[in-house]
C-alpha cells in the first residue's frame, strides 16, 4: 500500500495550493501569498522525503506516482521517469490498476 505520510503529504500540498488560488481569486493578496509560499515548502519537503533522483517514488506503487504527477509534487525532469515507473507497475499486474480509491480518480 502507498505510505499514508506520503497521501497525507501529498494533499496538503493540493490543497494549500487550492488556498492560494482561491484567496487570489478573492483578492486576499496576503493570503494567497502565505499559502503560495507554504505551497512551495510542502512540495519541496515532498520532494526531498519521497522522491529519488531516479523517478521512484517512496512506496513504488501506483497511486504514489499518480499523486506526485496528478499533483505537480515532481520536478519537471523527473515526471516522464516517474510515468514510466507507473506505466511499468500496470503493465506487470497485467494492465490491471491496484490503484483503490485514492488512486482511481487521479487515473482516470
């Protein structure tokens, strides 16, 4: 299964990237900034916690790498190396998804 950090991880850096765009839109300058910047720090902790130089990602499953690519949680060098891992990990299960419910949407 996919480390539950890396999930939680993951969406908190969604949705404070969801807040920044929502505060800009309300014209909350501040706001958006603040969540902008924690943004950026939440991604690059992902970064550095989960993903190695190669691609891989911390779990090697299928939806780790749907949530750092469906996400942008990946540097922009290492997102074909990182869909191809995932495209390998389909192809052995026999191009079936063992993806769950967190997975299957970011999938689709």
């Amino acid at each position: 299964p996919v480390p539950c950090d890396l999930v939680g991880t993951a969406y908190f850096a969604h949705t404070t990237g969801l807040m920044a765009k929502i505060a800009r839109v309300l014209g909350k300058k501040n706001d958006a900034r603040a969540f902008r910047d924690l943004h950026g720090r939440i991604v690059e902790a992902f970064r550095e916690a989960y993903v190695a130089p190669s691609g891989r990602v911390v779990g090697h499953c299928q939806t780790a790498y749907l949530l750092a690519l469906a996400f942008d949680l990946l540097p922009s060098n290492l997102r074909p190396r990182a869909f191809a891992h995932l495209v390998d990990l389909i192809e052995v299960r026999g191009c079936h998804l063992t993806t769950g419910f967190i997975g299957t949407p970011l999938l689709l």
